[in-house]
C-alpha cells in the first residue's frame, strides 16, 4: 500500500524530493493530482513511512 507523503508544488521540486529519498534507499513514487496547478503527490511505502518522514523532514528543512 503506498502513502502520500508531501505535496510538492512543481514538478521539479516533487523530483528533487524523489531522488534525495530514493538516494538513503527508499521507494518513492510521483503522481500528478492537479495538473492546471502543477501539484504532484509524493508516496511511500506504508510500511516505510516513519522512517521516510524523518529524512523528509530533513530534506525540506535544508531546502528553506
């Protein structure tokens, strides 16, 4: 069962995001819900997502 993480504004950022998380070896899917609005869902495993929360949060906190 995936998870939906964040909701990363453009495109770029969601890839960013994917890659950095992909990168500490977890799998990351993206998925367009808005196209009009450039919105893009990133999920997670279910199983990995307090894990995945950690170095999420880490990664948006050195991105600010």
């Amino acid at each position: 069962m995936w998870t939906v993480i964040y909701i990363a504004p453009t495109a770029k950022i969601a890839e960013s995001i994917k890659n950095r998380l992909t990168q500490e070896g977890f799998l990351v899917k993206i998925r367009p819900i808005n196209v009009s609005k450039q919105q893009y869902e990133i999920l997670v495993p279910s199983g990995e997502l307090d894990e995945v929360q950690e170095v999420l949060n880490s990664i948006l906190n050195s991105q600010r």
